[in-house]
C-alpha cells in the first residue's frame, strides 16, 4: 500500500463512512436549497402584514443572494484556513440560527440582516461542502459525487417547496416556514458532528498540531492501515488566500472560470426568472406558467444527475462545454415554440436540462483545477463573484422586453452566455499550461 493516504482513497472503491460523509454534504446542500427558498414562499405573507411595497419586498429578497455571495468568497478562504470540519459546523450553526431568528423578527430592516447573515453560512455550505465531497471521493466517483453534492440544492428548493406549501396552506403563518428550516437545520448539527470528519487532503495541506494521528484515525475508520509520516511538502507551497488565486500559477484558470460561471448563472436565471411571465404574456394564467417551470425545474434536476454519471466515463470539460452549447441551440427552440403549452414545456425543459449540466459540471472542474489548499477559496471564489450573473440575468433579458424584443431574439442574446462559457471551459488547458510555464520561469 502507498504511503501517501490521499492515493489509496482515490484508488479504493468508496467505503461506507465515504458515502455517509457524501450523503449529509448532499443533505446539507438540500437545506441550503430550502433556506433560500424559504424567503420566496414567505414573501406575500411579509408583505400583507407589515404592508411593504414591491420594491422593499425585493430588497428583502435579495439579501441571502447578497450573503451568500460574501460567504461563497469569504468563507471559502476560511474553510481551507481551518479546515473543512469547522467551517461546514460553523455554517450550518449560522444557518441554524438565522432560520430561527426570522421567526423573530419585527420589521423589514431586521428581517433583511438576518437573512444577509443567513446567506453567509449558506454560501460557505456551498464551497466548503464541495471540496469536502471531491476530497471524501476515489477517482472514479469524484465527478458523479461533487455534481450529486450540487444537486442537493435544486432537490431541497423542489422537495422543501413543497413541505412550505402544504405547511402555509395549513398554518397561514409566514413564519412557520422558517420555523421549519429552523428546526431542519438544527436537527443536522449532531449528525454532522458524529459523521463529518475532517478531511484528509486539507489535514495534509494544511499540517496543524497532531495532523498525523487525525489522519491515522480517520483512515481507520475507512478501513485503511495507518501511515508512519506525512507526506512530503511539495516544493512550491501554496498559501490559502484570495491573492494566490491571481498568482503567476493560477491566474488565468481563475479569470477564466469566474466568467464561464457568470455567463452560464446568467443564463440560467434568465429561465429561472422569466419563464412564467413569458407564459403569462402569451395568453396562458400562471397555473400553466408554474407547470412549465417545474418542466424546466426536472429538466434541471435530470441535467444536474446525468452530467455527473457521464463524468465517470467521459472527459468531463468537453461533456461540460458541450452542454452549454447545446443549451444555447435548445433555448432557440424555446424561443420559435410560440403560444403551445406543450411545446413550451417541452423546449423549457430541454434547455434548463443542457444549462444547468453546463452549471453542475462547473464545480468538478473547479475540484480538479485547484490543489486542495485552495479548493475552497477558488470554488468560493468562482461562486461568489460569479453569482453577480443571477442579478444580471434578469434584469438584461427585462430589459430586452422592454425594448420590444421578441421571444426569440431575447432567448438567444441570453444564450450568449452559453456561448461565453463553453469558450472559457475549452480554453482551461492553454491556461493551465500557462500557468506551469509561469512557474518554472
């Protein structure tokens, strides 16, 4: 057996301890998914009894997004400064408490600070758990288990959907819906502490007191021998921080990526965010409107799970790039589908399959690219700038309308973005190359 632990994890098939630590990121991404749902489904109860307008309501609903993209860059950081272990706790604790807290608020000031902070443990739940996930996983199932970990989120948001809607329909309290984020998120705190161990790279990575007999003691409980040493230092030591992602050796990869997520985020949200009023305005009531976004909401599901399965067997940049072309020609063919339901469904779910594969398989990329000493910060990073594309989406194809755009003509300038990010994607090899010729000059 190889002294260095990280190989023999990566060559072993998965032990069940690997596949629990895999299914709680997963669960703890599905909360995520809720958590940020939750404010969409307590928006009109807020409303009608605290009597705010649609511009402050907006406001209100913007501050997880604001949060999470603070936590996804600042957080990151902190997960590879400390561990992976403690920055997921951390988070989850957070979260725990900002579900808690809305119940509690008084006004729309208050209510908009929680859910800032909320946003924070949501985003480094997001970034930490993805690295913990392509560090916990062999070579074979790494892709499948990080676009799985992704998928989490689109789960949570349908399933915790659901439960929100069955619970206002029976309560008719906004708040009973943070209540239960509250209560689920909490009741994850012990399974997390008893099942989470640190991970193994970032043990190694980032060398604190008593490294070896951690890692000894976890590769017991992966039924793993225990190993004399840690191994060596790589030459070249990489510090966990914003500025070595823009060092000589990553800088490119780093520019690269941020943009192909911005371009793909925004595209995606163009879909997420429209598609019931370009239903509504060709003639149909929202009803219908809201099927064929949980047309587009499958398609995005079976998207996120099939771009993972490929992954096993396939290269995954080409798979991933190919994808977001492919979205760009399906979101034309949402665009000539005219006022049939049918079609619309059928085009929706098409397109959001093909945009959000593009999106998904960003993250294993984003695993693979970076070493784990800056796994967190890079994805945080990535996630967090890029999320400005969830903003933007919307408001550019609002805009397009306005000016009297057709469908069509909307659909494909916001499909651009595929196009944007499929040339960032297939590009990351000259930038890599570039950045190991930047380092041995």
């Amino acid at each position: 057996m190889t002294d260095d632990p990280r190989a023999a994890i990566a060559a072993a098939p998965m032990h069940r301890l690997q596949i629990v630590v895999v299914a709680l990121c997963i669960a703890l991404n599905a909360l995520d998914g809720f958590d940020v749902l939750a404010i969409s489904f307590a928006a009109p109860g807020i409303a009608a009894e605290w009597g705010v307008d649609k511009a402050t309501l907006g406001v209100v609903l913007s501050m997880e997004l604001l949060g999470m993209a603070a936590g996804s860059v600042l957080i990151g950081n902190v997960a590879d400064r400390i561990g992976r272990r403690p920055t997921i706790l951390g988070c989850l604790t957070v979260m725990t408490a900002g579900m808690f807290a809305a119940t509690a608020a008084s006004g729309v000031e208050m209510l908009s600070a929680i859910r800032f902070l909320t946003g924070i443990g949501i985003g480094g739940m997001l970034s930490s758990t993805s690295a913990m996930v392509a560090e916990f996983s062999n070579d074979k199932r790494r892709g499948l288990n990080v676009a799985l970990n992704i998928a989490g989120y689109s789960t949570g948001a349908i399933l915790g959907g659901l439960v929100a809607s069955a619970l206002l329909a029976s309560t008719g309290d906004w708040r009973s819906v943070f209540m239960l984020g509250g209560v689920a998120s909490a009741a994850m705190i012990p399974l997390a502490v008893l099942f989470l161990p640190e991970s193994i790279e970032s043990l190694i990575a980032r060398r604190p007191a008593r490294a070896l007999e951690t890692i000894n003691r976890t590769l017991a409980r992966l039924g793993h021998a225990a190993v004399g040493a840690l191994p060596a230092l790589p030459e070249v030591r990489v510090k966990p921080s914003i500025a070595s992602l823009f060092s000589r050796d990553f800088r490119w990869v780093t520019i690269l990526l941020t943009i192909a997520y911005f371009a793909q985020i925004l595209f995606f949200y163009y879909i997420q965010k429209w598609i019931p009023k370009i239903v509504v305005d060709l003639g149909f009531d929202a009803a219908q409107a809201g099927r064929v976004l949980v047309w587009a909401n499958v398609g995005n599901l079976t998207g996120a799970v099939l771009i993972g399965l490929l992954s096993q067997r396939f290269n995954l940049r080409p798979l991933v790039g190919g994808a977001m072309l492919l979205g760009f020609v399906a979101i034309g063919a949402f665009g000539l589908a005219g006022a049939d339901l049918v079609r619309l469904s059928a085009t929706a779910a098409v397109a959001a399959f093909f945009i959000n594969a593009g999106v998904v398989g960003l993250y294993p990329i984003l695993a693979q690219t970076y070493p784990a000493a800056l796994r967190a910060s890079g994805t945080g990073f990535v996630i967090g700038m890029g999320r400005g594309g969830s903003a933007v989406g919307p408001v550019v194809a609002g805009a397009l309308f306005a000016s009297g755009s057709s469908l069509l003509a909307v659909s494909l300038t916001m499909g651009l973005g595929g196009l944007i990010a499929a040339a960032m994607v297939f590009l990351l090899p000259w930038a890599q190359r570039r950045g190991v010729t930047g380092s041995r000059r």
